[in-house]
C-alpha cells in the first residue's frame, strides 16, 4: 500500500476472516487427529484387559484341574 492509501471493508475483513477460518480449520483437524488416537488407545487398552482377564481365567482353571488331577493321581497311588 503507497502513501495515503486505504484499506476497503473488504480487505479488512479478508485480513481477519482469513487467519481466523485457518486456525479455525487447522484446530479442527488436529481435534480430530487427537480424537482418533486417543479412541485407538483406549481400544488397545480394552483388548489388553480382556487379554489379562481371559490369562487370569485361565490360570484359574489350570489351578483346579492341576488340584483335580493331584487328587487323582493321589487316589491311584493308594490303590
């Protein structure tokens, strides 16, 4: 702009809309990056439960059929 020029309403509000729908644009898809990684962890986590609850199960049962067959094997030695 030389000397003495002005700025038209248009220009300025070119001046302010623009950064403004940027950033308005560029937080919105960092939202939605953040969004989906944390949806992504909390789906890792979920399975990482159900993986360490199924363990726990089956340590459970392993535990009674080890008893189970000590016992047997207890029977059979008195015989």
């Amino acid at each position: 702009m030389g000397a003495g020029s002005t700025m038209t309403n248009e220009q300025f509000y070119l001046s302010i809309g623009v950064p403004i729908l940027f950033n308005g644009l560029a937080l919105t898809l960092v939202t939605i990056t953040l969004s989906n990684r944390i949806g992504d962890l909390v789906a890792r986590m979920t399975s990482f439960e159900q993986r360490m609850a199924t363990k726990e199960e089956l340590r459970r049962v392993e535990e009674v059929l080890d008893a189970r067959l000590r016992h047997i094997e207890e029977e059979l030695e008195r015989r």
